[in-house]
C-alpha cells in the first residue's frame, strides 16, 4: 500500500466541527484551508485556518456544491479534503469525484459510504455478515396495500422510515392497524418533501429501547478495532441530545458481544477509517442493527476522552495509508464522559430554533471539561443551519462524580441574547432517573412534562431583528 504524507487539507464544512478538524491538522504539522458561506463570513474556523475562501450563493449550497469545494481544493494545492459530519460527509458521489481529480477523501471508500447510506441495501448485507436486524422490509415500498398487508405481517407497532434520507424525516411510528393508511401517506410525502424520493421501508418497532452505538476504527490492511460503545438513548425527536460513554447501564455480555459483531462485520465488509455502527438494545437485552454512519460523528468527543485516542487525527493517518498504531488491547477505557449539545432553541416554542446575536457567552472550565464550540459575544447566529452552537464534554472516573460535574459546568454555561436548551440540560443531570443511569429513547417525552423550563438568555431577537441581520451577515463582506 502506497503512502502519501498528507501536507494541506481543505476543510468542507462549518462551525464547530470545521475548528475541531482544524485544530487535530494543526498538531499533525499539516495545513489548513476553510470555506465559508457569506452569513458565514465571521466564523472562528475561518480565522484559524491557515487559508480561507469564500463560496458565493446560496448560503446552503455553498457546503453542497462538491464540483467547486474540489476544484477549490486543487487550485489551493490541497492533497486532502476532510468532509466533517453533515453536509457531504456520506456522499458517495462527493467521495468518487475527490478521487476522479486526484484528491484524497478522507472518510471511507465511496461504495462503502453508497452501501450504509441505503438502509435496506445495509440492513441485508449486515445480515449477511451475522448481524442481528430489525424484523422488516428488504426493499423500499411506495404501494400503501402492499406495505399495509407487509406492517400486518410483521405485527403492530411498526416504524415506518425514509429508505434515503435520516433525522427522523419521513419517519412515523404505528401503533395500530387503523392509522396506518393516514401515517403511511404522511411519511412519504414528508420523505419526498426532504429527500427527493417518497420510498420507505417498515420494520419492527422496539418500545422503550436503549440506542447504544459502537466506534470502530479500520485501516487499508484489513486490520479494525473498536473504541467501546456510547449510549445515545436521551433523544428528543429523534434527535441526539445527550450522549454517553461508555453506557452506565448495558449487560456485560451484551457490550461484549456488540463489540465482536462490531468488528467481526466491518472486518468482513473490508471497511475502511472510522465509521459508528448504531444498535437498538430492548428490555430482554436483545439487539438490533439499525444503521451505520460512515464518518466522524458528532459525539465522538466522549469517545476521545474515556480513550484518550483523537478519532480526526488517526482518520487523517489512515487516509495517508499508516497502519493502526495499536492492537485491541491496547484500547484502555478511564471513567465515563458525557456529552451534552447546547442548541439555539426556544423550549417555550416547541424548541423551535431561535437564531440571532449572541449578546454574552460564558463557558466552564475546570477538570474534565472540554468545550466544542464556533461562537462568541455578539455572534450572528445564522438561521440557515443546525442550531447546535456548543458542545460540553465533562468526565470524571466514576458516574456519579461524572454527573456532579455536568451539573457544575452546566450551571456555569452562561448564553444570553437567544434561548437555549441550557435549562432541559439541567433538569436532565438532577433528574434522579438520569443520576441512576435509568433511561431509554423515550425518557425525555416522559420527563417534559414534569421538568419546569425556567426561561433564560432573554427573549429572542424580534423576527423582524433577526432578519435583518441575518440578510447583514449574508452581504456582508
């Protein structure tokens, strides 16, 4: 296998994750270039990057348009391009044309990225390889009888999800029989909406599970690890909010046994560089394959802390051709972490995302805090993007003195000018279900209801405010 030192890579993506891969090239002595939308143009990424370009247009698009990021990257003289997460991170696509015009992606092969984007087509090759799955569909059903008479097969309740896209998008759970014509129409005109294809698929749906995902790791010469699991069950709606490592309640032969389908499965499919193969665990313990995300995941920084490996640096290193420095055994696992995503949303709005300037911010500090973030005072939070602003990362060698710590740093996570979800976040960590590892996806739709959201940061910049300087940021030169 041929080697080739990576020297400069260009970074597709923004916020946070663009400084986090940004800083990881910094240590390996390697150059950096950023792109940035106009809203974007006052991003910390593009002040610490090395060089930096902007991409005119659509504010959207301009992290879209692979055919200029790559063109960009060659005429920057840019051996790399490191996709970040979102965007054109799983594009197979984006991945072949790196690869047509002689720049390395950083990520997977294309076919492996093509293959786990298309949940039916993964779902059948995992079980090929002995991978428990979900009880479901193997091909995408547009037909509402033949999907009804397929959901009847199967048993009620059924999920109901978009074959080609995620994030809980053209995804409806059916409880009963009678409400499947009306869910089933909602899904795929939903799917269609946002992903350009009405297809769906329907599987078994798992009541009350615990959504636990593993963090492997394969090089080009057939040799692939595991970095233990993360347990990402407090979710609302279908989104991540909290996640932890390793879980502070799963069976021990349970964990074992997904770390060896984990890696006997990657192993067989010749997977390459990192990538995070997500499970749904029922109350008998029982484990079911659901997906598999062929890049860096947002919440790979609990990861990092309890094994002290850096998944960006090692992704760079494998995509160069260097062999994984380590054996299994060397993994060393040390207490627990849990991350926390602090999102720009109004919980007294149905967490609506809530745009608009950042007038005071604060982050902890202290032991066993780390901070991934790309915003300051007086930001312009832009409304054309994720509203996740920060990370916090807290550790400590045991599980209660992990949750003593999160509820000091919370407490002095300070966010004013926009609402946040800083005080669910607080609520959570005091919850006495939380404190003693009891929860699964359904814990925050039960606890809501009984948490008191006290207001905080301010109200939000009238609409009209917030307009106006989001059309400011994106002019502005």
């Amino acid at each position: 296998m041929r080697k080739k030192k990576i020297k400069k890579v260009l970074v597709a993506n923004r916020g946070e994750v663009a400084t986090r891969i940004i800083r990881a090239c910094k240590e390996l002595g390697i150059r950096t270039v950023a792109i940035y939308s106009e809203a974007d143009h006052n991003g910390i990424w593009v002040k610490k990057a090395d060089e930096a370009y902007m991409i005119s247009g659509d504010p959207i698009k301009a992290y879209l348009n692979f055919y200029k990021i790559v063109d960009l990257a060659r005429q920057t003289k840019c051996d790399a391009i490191h996709p970040g997460y979102g965007f054109l991170s799983e594009n197979a696509d984006f991945a072949r044309y790196c690869e047509k015009r002689g720049i390395i992606f950083i990520g997977p092969k294309p076919d492996h990225i093509e293959l786990f984007g298309d949940k039916i087509k993964s779902k059948v090759a995992m079980r090929e390889v002995g991978v428990p799955v979900l009880p479901g569909t193997d091909e995408p059903i547009t037909d509402i009888n033949e999907a009804k008479k397929v959901a009847k097969d199967i048993g009620f309740p059924v999920i109901i999800k978009a074959a080609y896209g995620g994030g809980g998008r053209g995804m409806r759970i059916v409880e009963k029989e009678s409400d499947f014509e009306e869910l089933f129409r909602s899904a795929t005109s939903e799917a269609e909406k946002f992903f350009g294809r009405g297809d769906v698929f329907i599987e078994k749906y798992v009541k009350n599970p615990r959504h636990i995902e593993i963090q492997i790791m394969a090089d080009k010469y057939g040799n692939v690890i595991h970095l233990g699991e993360r347990d990402c069950s407090i979710q609302r709606r279908h989104q991540k909010v909290i996640e932890i490592a390793p879980s502070p309640r799963l069976n021990e032969e349970v964990r074992r046994e997904l770390y060896r389908v984990a890696v006997k499965s990657m192993f067989k499919l010749g997977y390459e560089n990192v990538g995070t193969l997500e499970f749904l665990v029922d109350e008998d313990d029982n484990f079911y394959f659901i997906e598999m995300n062929t890049r860096l995941q947002v919440e790979h920084t609990v990861t990092e802390t309890v094994t002290g490996v850096d998944i960006v640096q090692r992704m760079i290193q494998i995509a160069e051709g260097e062999k994984l420095p380590f054996l299994q055994e060397d993994i060393k696992f040390r207490g627990y972490a849990i991350e926390f995503r602090i999102n720009a949303e109004d919980p007294k709005k149905g967490f609506a995302p809530s745009p608009g300037r950042i007038t005071s911010y604060y982050s902890p500090g202290g032991p066993g805090v780390r901070i991934d973030a790309a915003v300051y005072k007086d930001y312009i939070i832009p409304p054309y993007y994720d509203s996740m602003i920060a990370k916090l990362t807290v550790w400590a060698l045991t599980w209660e003195q992990t949750v003593n710590r999160a509820k000091r740093a919370l407490e002095e996570f300070q966010v004013r000018g926009v609402p946040t979800n800083l005080p669910l976040l607080r609520q959570i960590v005091r919850d006495k279900d939380f404190m003693s590892g009891k929860f699964d996806t359904g814990y925050i739709d039960k606890k809501l209801p009984k948490f008191r959201l006290k207001p905080e940061g301010g109200d939000p910049e009238d609409l009209a405010t917030v307009i106006a300087a989001a059309i400011a940021a994106y002019h502005r030169l």
